[in-house]
C-alpha cells in the first residue's frame, strides 16, 4: 500500500468502521502470501525453525506471519485515532536509571511492532530523548505517514540510505548518547550490501547483524539494551526490555572478540524470544544463511 492508498483507506474506515480496515489489509495479506516471491524465504525460514514439521506447517507459519502482520497497521490505525494503545513493560526501570545520565542504545528487531512502541516511549516519558536510525525502505509508502507521526510525536529520525549514509550521522548519534538520549538502532537487518557486519550463530545456522550499534556502545560507554514489543489484543502490547549489555574499553586487540560476544547475546535473546513468538517475526528477507 502506498501513502496515497493508505490515507484513501484510514477516510473509508473513518466511514464505515475499523471492521473495513481488519478486511482490507487482511485480504491484501492473503495476496501477498499468494503471489510474493518472499513467501518462498518465509517458508524455509520456518522450516529451520521447526525441521521436526512438515511442509503445510510451514505454509501455515507462513500465512498466519503475513496475516499477523497487518496488525501492526491496524493498531496504528486505532491509536491514531482516538483508541490509545495500552501495554505493561518489563525491566524499563534498568534502562530509567541510566538514561540521563550516560545514554543507552535501543536495540530493536522485527520482532513484533517496534513502530508502535518508539512512538508510546516518546509519548509516556516527556523528557526522553529519542533518536531513532532508520532505513529509507521503511519511510516509504505506508512507512512514510508513520515517520512523519513519529516526528510529530517527538522523536528524531536519521535516514538510513541505501547507497551509504553520512559519516555526521554517526557523530550525531554519539553525541545523543552522550547528551543523556536514547538512540534506537535496528539490529537484525543489513541495509547496504557493503555494510559492516557481524556474524553470529543462529538457529543452528548462521546471520549476519550490524556492527555499529556495538561500536556505537563501545565509543559512548553507553549499554545496549534489547527491546521488544509483542502483541497480547487488540492495540494491547507488553514491552521487554534486557539486562544492559556493556561493551567496556579495552585494548585494540581485544575489540573485536568483546563486540562479538556482544553481538552473539543479542542473537541468543533473539532466539528466545522469537522461539516465544514465531508469529510476530517481520523479518521477510533472508536472514539465516
């Protein structure tokens, strides 16, 4: 859907009801789930997750997946519109106590409606900082309107482009975290083909992740924290948040093998969580190797 379909669709449902948006984009789903050549990568992908099953499981992973994900519009949809988004939070305290005070980095995945809970952050807590990284695929069409409400809500948005970003927005995002903000990095996806990456082991395979939220944590003195915001009803969300990960100074020898471990404890509580809530992974590209 692009913006000028989505806006067409939120005035229809303004008229008819939030039923007609739950059909609309459910049906839009079942398309893509019918015609897309992602669907292919989803189904191995499940497939790694569950070898013990058989094919039709996989195929219906995959389409509840597709179908799942249109909540995240529809949630959207509501909170925009008058029915607030409610949600309980776990271990937020860990990251109020350094926050103001060193910074921290916000280590998001597509796992579940990241979106969502960037925009409620920013809103619950008025004097919070909010710096958010992201990739120029999710700023268009429907991505688009929700940068734009992100914005209005408070929070700051560096494009990550596609042909290579400035070396300024890195120094931003330190002197962010430096200044007592919160930056907000995506952990789980590779936007350049030459970006540097890290290798860590998953689901008995293999997946490349960013390098930079590590460096960044590692130049700042500031601790990542891993976030992730799951669906439990309708516009109804509990957010999670890890124990802080440091990457403390040490020698230049050295760097590489503690960002590393870094790396991999962000990739086992991913793991987790997603052995959790295998339907709320977003992740449509390949991601294991």
């Amino acid at each position: 859907m692009k913006g000028i379909w989505y806006t067409l669709l939120e005035a229809m449902t303004r008229m008819l009801g939030s039923w007609f948006f739950a059909v609309v984009s459910k049906s839009i789903a079942a398309g893509y789930f019918l015609f897309s050549k992602n669907v292919r990568e989803s189904r191995r992908f499940y497939g790694l997750l569950y070898p013990e099953k058989n094919r039709f499981y996989h195929s219906l992973c995959t389409f509840l997946q597709y179908q799942n994900f249109t909540t995240i519009h529809y949630d959207r949809f509501l909170d925009n519109h008058g029915k607030k988004t409610v949600f309980q939070s776990e271990g937020w305290e860990k990251m109020e106590a350094v926050v103001d005070k060193k910074g921290a980095i916000l280590l998001m995945s597509h796992l579940g409606n990241w979106e969502i809970a960037a925009a409620i952050l920013q809103q619950q807590e008025d004097k919070l900082k909010l710096l958010l990284y992201m990739g120029t695929k999710e700023k268009e069409g429907v991505e688009g309107v929700q940068k734009e409400r992100l914005q209005d809500s408070g929070v700051k948005i560096i494009g990550v482009e596609r042909d290579g970003g400035s070396p300024f927005d890195a120094v931003e995002g330190i002197r962010f975290l430096q200044d007592g903000g919160l930056v907000s990095m995506t952990g789980d996806i590779l936007w350049r083909g030459d970006q540097r990456n890290l290798q860590v082991d998953f689901l008995g395979g293999k997946a490349n992740i960013p390098e930079a939220p590590y460096v960044f944590a590692l130049v700042s003195g500031a601790p990542i924290f891993c976030f992730f915001s799951y669906r439990t009803g309708k516009n109804s969300y509990r957010f999670s948040f890890s124990d802080p990960i440091y990457i403390n100074t040490v020698q230049r020898k050295d760097r590489k093998q503690v960002i590393q471990a870094a790396a991999q404890q962000y990739a086992d509580l991913l793991e987790t969580q997603l052995r959790a809530h295998p339907l709320e992974w977003y992740h449509f590209d390949r991601f294991i190797l």
